[in-house]
C-alpha cells in the first residue's frame, strides 16, 4: 500500500515508473529519469494522505488465490511440465492458500512470506519443502509483477530460511553384505522372485524407482549393454527424467543376464494376457500394467527387507547405496555421476565424505626423497 517507484525494464536510459496502491485500487505512471519519479512520487504521497488523488483507473487489487489460479491455467501449463504444476497445486491446497489466499497481493510483504516460512520450519517441514514453498509464492507473485500490480516480488532476496542441512544426513545405503544378502534373499523367494530383475536393476545401474518403472523393451541395448533413460513415472504420469535429459547407463553381465531372462518370462506373461507379445513397460503388474511405486514398496520392497532382516530403508537409498559403493572403491566420478544423470558437483555435495583419500605412496611422494627412502629402508628392517 502506497507509492512505489521502479523500472519496468532495468538499465541506463530506461524509464522510470510510479506505482500507486491504496485501498484496493492501483494505478502507475510513467515518468521519466529517477529523479523526476521521486518527485512525482512525493507530490502522490501529499495528495493521497489528503484523500485528493483522483485514480484514472479503478482496477480492484486482485487476490493472492486469483492470482495462484491465473498461474496454474496459464504461465504453468505453458512453461512447466504437469509434474510441476501438479506440485504447485499440491502446496497452494495444503499449505499456501489457507494463509495468503484472502490477501490481496499488494499486502503479501517479505515480513509476512518469511514468518510463513519460518513457521514451517519449526513445525518440522525440511528445509527442502520450505523452499518448495517459497519457490511456488514466487512464481505467483511474479504474475503480479508481470501484471504490474506490485513493483517486485517480495520473495526476491528473502536471507536463509531455516538452519543449513548436512546433505548427508538422510542417506542410509546397505552396504555390499547387506545389498547381497537383500538380493539373494529375494531371487530365493517363491513370492518375491518375480521382483528381482527390478531390484537388480536399481543396485546395479543407479536409476530412480520412476525411471524403472518407465522403462520400455526397446530402452535395453543387450549388446551394447547399455539401457536408455529416457522418460519418468510420476504422479501416474509418463514425463522426462528429473533434469529433463535422457541419458544411458551401462548394464553389468549379470543384470544383461536377469534381464534377458526377465524378456523371455514378459514375452509368457503378455501371451497369457492376450497381448501377442511382452508388454510394452519391462517391469508390471499382474495384469500387464505400469506398476504403482507406492503399492510396490509396501507390498514388495519392505517385505524384502523384512525377510532378509535388513533396517528399513527408503527406496531411493537403493539408488545412494550404487554411488557409495562405486565411489568408495574409488571409481570414476564423472561416469558414476553420469549414470545417476547428475552433474558432478550434486555427487560431491551429496557423496563426497564416500569417497576416499589418496593412496599412501601418492601422500608419500610429497615428502623428500631423502626421507622416504630411510622410512622405507626402516620399514623394511623391521
């Protein structure tokens, strides 16, 4: 509420705005140089607090919630893919527009967005999905700023929300006895074999839980041994990978074999269904169908850990415990971050206390000559 001045477009020799908001109703002038604005906007400021500025045009402030719809039908269908959008309505519904929903934007300021976020905070919410929050207010009142009815976003340069995360302290990967004994169990096992070339294939190649569920037959190169990511299962909707890049990851001799095998029992499995040959997706349901991550975890995945006596781990830990191996044997970083279609920096942030030091003799060779040559004569001695 008040007057307010900015560019529309920054940079010398552009124009300079005046934006005024009272009562609900807004307008903006263009003025000219800085300076020129300033003055317009003291002049503005004298005759609204005497109730004689005369608006041209009586456009009613609208809603937060008007403005969450208006991103939703238009900028986030046309920009977004629908996993996001499907995301941005998940938190207005729950979190967002019970709170700012009412609100007419121009009374949507950086105090109340921060005591929001706070708030969150402290009744437990990760740091992740707080600034999931703030990225969905954002998107939001940037459509009034495109609008011109605030002169910027409030969310822009809002400090940290919440204390620093160790990028760490989730990941809880089995570790090679438990991995196999996990796997051996479920090969074993009359009711869960059939669920094996998938847990195969998440150990041994990386990939997300919904990038395996997407794959198709015509994904898998049996003689190149490798497997194209090209597509997600999310929300009950076939989309890109989380980057938006499909990538290949290579398959070990063991996975190529279970999955040759798997080929042979779909190509079974889709006669008896009536389909004429192995369904489309690689791993599915009884009835040929894309298997739901949800419903697989509770009735495949966790009982696999319980009959193997394992911890309970999330899924996705599947995907940690691949890197953490890889990288704690010292394997290439680049190649283990390009079968998780990560960038090398994410891998360090994420993997980085897995991977080890340098050997002793690449330590030593810092050292004098003079010296190591009596430590290891010493040593020898011994």
């Amino acid at each position: 509420m008040g007057v307010t001045l900015r560019q529309k477009t920054k940079g010398k020799g552009q124009p300079w705005w005046v934006f005024i908001s009272y009562n609900g109703t807004r307008t903006s002038r263009q003025v000219g140089s800085k300076k020129a604005a300033e003055e317009v906007a003291s002049k503005i400021e004298a005759k609204l607090k005497l109730g004689e500025f005369n608006f041209e045009s009586e456009k009613p402030v609208a809603t937060f919630k008007e403005y969450a719809d208006s991103w939703i039908k238009t900028t986030g269908l046309a920009t977004c893919k629908e996993s996001t959008v499907e995301n941005h309505t998940r938190l207005l519904k729950n979190h967002i527009i019970s709170v700012f929903g009412d609100m007419k934007v121009t009374d949507v300021t950086r105090g109340y967005i921060k005591s929001f976020l706070h708030g969150k905070i402290n009744d437990g919410y990760t740091k992740s999905t707080v600034n999931n929050l703030r990225a969905v207010i954002s998107d939001v009142l940037n459509e009034a700023v495109d609008d011109e009815t605030i002169p910027a976003n409030p969310t822009h340069k809002l400090g940290r929300i919440g204390k620093k995360e160790d990028a760490n302290i989730s990941i809880d990967p089995l570790t090679s006895e438990e991995l196999k004994k996990l796997l051996d169990t479920v090969r074993m096992d009359k009711e869960l074999s059939g669920h094996y070339p998938l847990f195969l294939l998440l150990n041994r190649t990386g990939v997300r839980i919904g990038e395996g569920i997407a794959l198709r037959w015509d994904d898998v190169d049996f003689n190149g041994r490798f497997i194209k990511v090209e597509r997600t299962f999310s929300s009950g909707r076939i989309g890109t990978p989380k980057n938006g890049k499909s990538r290949k990851v290579d398959m070990s001799m063991q996975l190529t074999e279970t999955l040759k095998d798997h080929q042979t029992a779909s190509k079974k499995k889709g006669l008896a269904l009536g389909l004429g040959d192995a369904p489309e997706y690689i791993f599915t349901n009884e009835k040929g169908g894309l298997i739901d991550k949800d419903n697989w975890r509770r009735r495949v995945f966790n009982k696999a850990l319980k009959k193997a006596g394992l911890r309970k781990i999330r899924i996705h830990d599947m995907r940690h415990g691949y890197a953490t191996l890889r990288l704690s044997k010292g394997d290439n970083i680049v190649d283990v971050a390009n079968q998780l279609g990560d960038n090398i920096a994410v891998v360090l942030k994420v993997y980085a206390h897995w991977i080890p030091g340098k050997k002793k003799d690449e330590i030593d060779a810092l050292d004098d000559v003079e010296y190591t040559f009596e430590f290891k004569k010493t040593e020898n001695e011994k």
